[in-house]
C-alpha cells in the first residue's frame, strides 16, 4: 500500500522533509485492525537498467485506538523520508504532496509539526484562472466569443500575472508568470514562463521554481 499519496480530505498531518503533508489514516488502520505489521519497502533503479528491492525492518503497533493509528503511521512516515533520503532519484511521485501548514484547531497529529510553506509550488498555478482581480501588472480578460466558446478557444487570458501569499504576516511565496489561459473543456489552466520565489520566516529566499509551461487540471488541481 502506497502512503505517500496527498489525501485532500481527512488524514492526519505530519512533518515530511521539513514541511507539514496530510497522510491517509488507512494503512496504520487497517494494520491494527488485522493484527499486522507495516513494512517499509523500497524499489530503486540499479546503474544495469534492473531494479533493486529493499525490505525495512517491520514497524509493529502499540495498542489499539486514535493514539495507536498515529503513532504507527508517524513511524511509517518516518521511515518512507528515510527511504527516499538514501535514493531521491526513485521516488516517483509528480502530483503536489504538501498542503498548507496545520492552524489551530485544525486535525493535527501528536506528531510535532513545523510550519512549512503555505503552498506547494506545483499548486500555485491552480491560482491562476482566477487573479484577474489580485493581479499586478498589464492583466486583462477576454471574454468568450459570442454563442459560447469552444475546447479550443481559452475562455479567458491573462498577461503579466504575479501572485503572493502570506502566512501569520509574512511572505511565503511570490509567483509570476508572463501569461495564463483558461480552457473550460477541459477545464484546464495553462500558464507560460513561470516563476515562484519561496521564502523563509526571516523574508529570505530559500528556493525557486521556473517552468517554459504549466498545464493545471482544474478538477483536481493537478499540474
């Protein structure tokens, strides 16, 4: 079963690689439910084109209940970033896995949680079909042709789009893009030149983003 998957819903939050991520209660769930293990298993790429396959040692349950759920998936979520820290290159994984930092009162674990960025940057484009009105520079909207538009003609477009977004007053991430358009079948938002500044508590930028080209499928937000 794979855990590293981004649940949008439910779930519990633990700190991955520094950044708070949402993680799917199931597997440690049905683990204490059936009375079983939760191995950690990782398959990389050896240097000959094969494959090489390595068995973690066992991570057993404590107890039953919410406390018991937490702590075998926070130690599942310990040893899934150990095994991608040994070979990065093997995580396969192109989706946004992190969300935006726990606030309080949300469903956090016990877990210590530190706060992250607000958004992952493969998200931020999601952003875009709709900044007409928080957009700085020359950005303008084109209005659907008469008698409706077709999947081929984007039902809106934008120039010169820059977005920011801050966290408890502070700057976390500034994303421009030289244009963006909109298409409603499907619904997608594709965005030229892209680039997003991260930065850190402190207003220092700590990495950056560019892409030629990001496509967002607007269903699910996935680039």
């Amino acid at each position: 079963m794979l855990i590293d998957h981004r649940v949008r819903t439910g779930g519990k939050w633990f700190d991955f690689f520094g950044r708070p991520s949402r993680f799917a209660t199931g597997p440690a769930r049905l683990a204490i439910a059936t009375g079983s293990v939760m191995v950690p298993v990782a398959i990389g790429r050896r240097t000959d084109a094969g494959h090489r396959i390595t068995i973690h040692p066992a991570i057993h349950p404590v107890g039953t209940g919410p406390v018991a759920v937490d702590r075998l998936l926070g130690e599942s979520v310990v040893a899934l970033e150990r095994m991608i820290r040994l070979d990065p290159g093997s995580w396969a994984w192109m989706h946004p896995r992190w969300g935006r930092p726990v606030r309080p009162g949300a469903n956090a674990s016990p877990v210590a949680v530190r706060h992250g960025l607000s958004l992952p940057g493969l998200l931020l484009l999601s952003l875009l079909a709709g900044v007409a009105g928080v957009s700085s520079g020359c950005g303008e909207s084109k209005p659907p042709a008469d008698g409706g538009s077709s999947s081929d003609e984007p039902s809106s477009v934008l120039s010169g789009v820059t977005l920011r977004e801050t966290f408890d007053g502070s700057l976390r991430w500034v994303l421009s893009a030289d244009s963006s358009e909109t298409f409603p079948q499907p619904e997608r938002t594709i965005a030229k030149r892209v680039h997003v500044d991260f930065y850190d508590a402190t207003g220092l930028v700590t990495s950056v983003l560019t892409a030629d080209e990001g496509i967002v499928q607007r269903a699910n937000n996935d680039m």
